[in-house]
C-alpha cells in the first residue's frame, strides 16, 4: 500500500512539473501584425497582396506584402517593421 501512494505522489508531481513547464507566465495579450520584417519562409499566414495564401511561402527577405504577429506595441520598435492596420471600406 505504502509503494502506491509514493508512486501516486510522484506521477502527480511530475504532472504538475510538466504542466508548468508549458506554461508562459509572460505571454502577451494582445498581438499585432507586423509587415517589413519576416524572413523568406518565416511569414506568418497569407500575404497582403494576395501572392500566396499560406504561412512560411514568402519568398524575400522584409517584403512589406508579408507579416508575423508581435506582441503590441513591438513592431514599430523593430528595424523596418510597419503595424499593418485594416483600412475600413468606404
């Protein structure tokens, strides 16, 4: 009985080890588009102009057609990069 309970005490302990591992405590909340700064292949989804429709197919280096989302008020910190903001229709 004794040999149960320290195997059950040490699967939880290493189930609550693992779980925090994956945890991010610093995750951002809000995330923002950000054109002029992925590198070919490391785009995240579609490309602006329509080129293409998937992420990782960008083909040059800072092209303002793709973007990867960065935490808020990242982007424009960042060398080249531009916020891409949805213009409303008219």
């Amino acid at each position: 009985m004794a040999n149960k309970t320290i195997l059950s005490a040490a699967l939880i302990s290493v189930a609550a080890a693992s779980s925090s591992a994956f945890a991010v405590p610093d995750a951002p909340e809000a995330w923002e588009k950000c054109t002029g700064i992925a590198k070919a292949g490391q785009n995240d989804c579609g490309a602006l102009d329509g080129s293409h429709s998937c992420a990782g197919l960008g083909k040059e280096e800072a092209s303002e057609n793709e973007w990867v989302y960065v935490p808020e008020g990242t982007c424009e910190k960042l060398a080249g990069g531009k916020v891409y903001q949805v213009k409303p229709a008219k």
